[in-house]
C-alpha cells in the first residue's frame, strides 16, 4: 500500500524536534535503569510535598459521594468546566485585579493544544487571499512550536540581542531596533520563562511588546506554562500581565500534573470561544481529571501558596546545583556559556566556536545514555539558517535526581573536550 499525505499530514507527521523529545523522552521514562540519563525533555520533578497533595485530592475525590462518576463518566463541555473556571476567573480578579469574567477563559487539552488551535486561528492563509505569520521577537523559542502550522511554516523570528553577563554567563534580549512589524504579521509570540534558555523578558520588554501589539492591533500571546501565577518557576522578579489585546496561556503540567494534559486560555471573549468551538470539533471536549483536581485549590488560594513555597524554591535549588555542577565539571577545560538562569526547567549551554554542530553533539552523547536536545531546533523562523549560534548550543534539563543530572553533565563535559580536542 502506497499511503500518500497531504500536506498537512506532511507538516504534522514528516518528523520534528518535539516528536524526537517526546520519543526520547517516553522510551527514557518507561525503561528506567541506570543506563540512561535522561536530560532532554520537560518533565517536571516528582516533588514529594507536591505528589502529597495529588494524593489527598484524589482520595477528597473518592470520598466524595458522586464525584468520581463526575469527573471519569461524564463529558464536560469543550469550553472547560464551569466550576473551574469560574474559580479560575474569580483568582485572576481577586489576586491580579484583571477584569476578566468566566467568557475570557478556554480549557484545552494541554498547552500544547492551545497553541495549535491559536497560531492556526489567527495566521496561515485568509479568507481574502494573502498569508500572514506570527513573529517571535526573541529566539531561541519553544521546540513545540516550530511544526504547527497547518499549511506550512508560519513563523517570522528576529535574532536576540546576546549580552556578556559574567565569566561564564550571557542572557538574550529582545532587539527592538530589528523588530519590525509588517502587514503580515497576525500576532506577537513569547513564552515567559522561555523555553529554552530560563530567560524571563523584563517587565519593560513585556511593556514596549504589549505596545507594540495594541497599536498595530495584534494581539500579544504570552505562553505562562512556567510563569506566574503558577506554577511560577521564575527565579527573577516579573509581573503577571493580562488585557483585552493580550492571549495568555496557562497550564497544569509544570506544577506537577503533565498527564492529566489541562491547558488554559486567557483571551478576548471572541478568542476563547473560537477556541473553544476548535476544542468540540477536535476532540468533542477536554480532559476532566486536572480540572477536578485543581479547582478547589483554585479556588481557595492553594494553588498560589503551593506555587510560591514549594515549586519556586524547589527548582531554585535544582538551578543552583546544576550550574555548580557545570562550573566543576567543564573548568576551563574549553570556552562555553550558561544562559543566565532566571527560571523554567532548562539550562542553555553555549560553546562558542563548537568544531561540530549541535546537533552531532546530540548522537555523541546519545551514544553514551545521555539525552540533550540540540539547540539547532530552537531558532525556528529565521531568514539566516547558518547563523553559527545555532548550531553551538543545547539545552539540558535539571529536574532529575542528582545523580542523573551530575553524571550527566560530567559525559556533557567529556564529549565537548573531545569535540575541541
């Protein structure tokens, strides 16, 4: 049989950087052992105090009488629970002051899904002929989104600023002074903490990009999987924004819950129902179990205090102990960079002049049971694809135990010498 794909088909099943992490990831994840050290995906940390209070959800779930059925038998509507929901709006109002009522939010099956339905709402081909995009003022950006678009790539990127910020230290910044916003452009995209790199964009770049958007009348899509308010894996000051021009994205996975697969949608009413309407026609509706889970944390405030003094303080430390165990382990043994971490789950390892790519760096050390992801997928939507930078980087997570992740980076150390040598 002779199976041949569309084109959509083409772009979502012809191979991709997410589909290799996730491979990797999964396969790392079920087979366990010591052979593999596993520090290429976005899995978070099993934290016990966090993993506690899934326990006692649960459990506050079975003892409930009906609320099993409830949450296992029954379809939600796509929009999302009403009871979440209307928790989740009340928190935005009452926490952040944002005026928002229960039509500005949209559950989805995952952040992931989110900005699938969101980058193929507002660019690709229009109705009156023309082609627009979304740009993303600073790469590198989200692996996951480099292949959603379903009639071809839609992304238009612009290279960071890179400032020296210590011996062994740089941080990206936005470059206004390239950013240029064209009649093309659907929407400005950024992800805050970014993945890749942990750089969290300053309240003022956050600022002059909301500007940007409101007067081009764009919207400015900001993706909070890591941020604030939860789970607020951010190790720097930022403020959490919201307004009428801005689609904020939020998430259950990264405070401890990436299988119950719950995104959220903060949006301009006409948005959050365009993506509700996208979520009954894909999936008839979303995931119940994460929404039960979290609404009545929610709701009591919960959720925030869990955010702020477990899972902040938690990945603060992993940070801490990862970039000491990069200083011990690479020295001066050749020349490399840590992007400066300011939160998320990642650190971005720079080695400028690399003689191989990042990408052979990759099968090196995949050779040896460690799994990175090479940098080379993160600078999606560039007009300049042999921009050196991109091939001299990768990003490593610090979420596993300590053993893992030190041994890790000590095969890191050894196979970049090797490629210098």
């Amino acid at each position: 049989m002779n199976f041949e794909f569309s084109n959509l088909g083409q772009e979502l099943a012809g191979g991709s950087g997410i589909g290799e992490l996730m491979e990797d990831l999964g396969n790392a994840l079920a087979a366990g052992g010591d052979d593999i050290r596993m520090l290429g995906g976005g899995q978070p940390a099993h934290i016990p105090e966090v993993n506690a209070i899934w326990r006692r959800r649960m459990e506050e779930i079975l003892g409930e009488p009906g609320a099993l059925e409830r949450m296992l038998a029954n379809y939600d509507p796509p929009k999302g629970n009403p009871g979440f929901i209307r928790s989740l709006a009340g928190m935005c109002r009452d926490q952040f002051g944002w005026e928002v009522g229960e039509e500005h939010f949209a559950v989805t099956a995952g952040g992931q899904t989110a900005f699938f339905f969101l980058f193929n709402l507002l660019a690709g081909d229009m109705a009156d002929g023309s082609r627009k995009k979304i740009l993303l003022p600073l790469v590198p950006e989200y692996i996951g989104y480099a292949n959603q678009g379903g009639c071809g790539n839609l992304f238009r990127a612009v290279p960071p600023k890179i400032e020296k910020t210590g011996e062994h230290e740089f941080k990206y910044r936005v470059d206004f002074d390239q950013l240029e916003i064209t009649d093309d452009i659907a929407a400005i995209c950024v992800s805050r903490p970014t993945n890749p790199t942990g750089n969290v964009l300053t309240d003022h770049e956050i600022s002059k990009l909301s500007k940007l958007a409101k007067a081009h009348g764009i919207p400015l899509i900001i993706d909070n999987a890591y941020g604030a308010p939860f789970p607020n894996i951010i190790f720097t000051e930022a403020t959490p924004v919201w307004d009428e021009h801005i689609i904020l994205t939020l998430s259950l996975s990264k405070i401890g819950l990436p299988g119950t697969r719950t995104g959220i949608v903060v949006a301009h009413p006409k948005i959050a129902s365009a993506v509700s309407e996208m979520s009954s026609v894909v999936g008839l509706s979303n995931p119940n179990i994460g929404q039960a889970i979290a609404e009545p944390l929610i709701k009591s405030g919960e959720i925030l205090r869990l955010a702020n003094e477990t899972v902040q303080p938690f990945y603060v430390e992993k940070s801490r102990l990862a970039q000491e165990w990069v200083r011990e382990s690479f020295g001066e043994r050749f020349d490399y960079y840590i992007h400066r971490s300011e939160g998320a789950l990642f650190l971005w390892l720079w080695f400028p002049g690399l003689p191989i790519t990042s990408r052979e760096l990759y099968e090196r050390l995949k050779k040896r049971g460690v799994l990175i992801i090479s940098g080379h997928y993160f600078f999606f939507g560039l007009e300049d694809e042999d921009w050196p930078h991109r091939h001299e980087c990768l990003r490593m997570t610090f979420t596993m135990d300590e053993r893992t992740v030190q041994e890790g980076i000590r095969t890191i150390a050894e196979e970049v010498e090797k490629a210098f040598a």
